[in-house]
C-alpha cells in the first residue's frame, strides 16, 4: 500500500491522505443497510446483484446519452442514479465478502502508482 512518505519521496501533495476510520465506518454502517434490503439468495443473488449494477450503470449512461441528444444534462437524476449504482456495489461487496473501504483504498493506490509512473493513459490492468 503506498502511504504519505511514498507520495513525499515522488514530491507528490495533492492527493488526500488515506481513508481516515470514520468513511470507513460510513461504509460499513452503508454495507449493512443494503444488506437488510437485498431480496435474493445464494447464486440468484450474485447474478441479481451483478446485473443490477450494470442496469443501474446503464441509466446513468442513458441519461449522459440525453444530454449528447437532447443538450439536457440532469444531474440530480443522474445522481440518483449513482445511487443505484453504489447500492450494488455494496451488494457485492457483501454478497463476495469483500470489505468496501478495502476496494476504495486499492483503487486509490493503483491509480496513484500510475500517476507517479505517468501511465494513467494506455491500456493494461498492470501498467
Ligand atoms: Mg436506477
């Protein structure tokens, strides 16, 4: 995990410091609530949450679609949407035993290790 003293030695600053305990438990308390509103079991769950989260994905395209069509642009529709999208997130998470914060943090690190390597452009999940 890359911490303060590695963004230091790259003379990196900007970016926020490591998820601090109280998003962590923001999450957790978020993890929990979906839990109780999750409707399926078992192998129809993990498919109901994985197409869920591409539907729900797919409705925030849509909407973006509306604004290249239309010239509309609804970001308080969109943003309900996002919603949507991080309720499944958070399914999955669950459903996968998989710890939210964990996923956010590592996103974070790989992104700052391609930053640092100037290689957020081109294609690659190890770049
Ligand atoms: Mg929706």
């Amino acid at each position: 995990m890359i911490n303060q003293d590695d963004l230091e030695a790259f003379g990196y600053y900007n970016i926020p410091p490591t998820t601090d305990n109280s998003d962590a438990t923001f999450l957790e308390d978020y993890c929990k609530f979906v839990e109780g509103m999750v409707l399926t079991y078992g192998r129809d769950r993990l498919a109901e949450n994985t197409l869920g989260l591409v539907g729900e994905a797919g409705e925030v395209a849509e909407k973006v679609k509306k604004f290249f069509r239309d010239g509309t642009l609804d970001e308080a529709a969109i943003q309900l949407e996002l919603g949507d999208v991080t309720f499944y997130l958070a399914a999955l998470h669950n459903v996968l035993g998989l710890d939210f914060s964990e996923t956010i943090q590592r996103n974070k690190d790989k992104l700052i290790k391609r930053k640092m390597n100037n290689t957020l452009r081109g294609s690659g999940d190890n770049r």
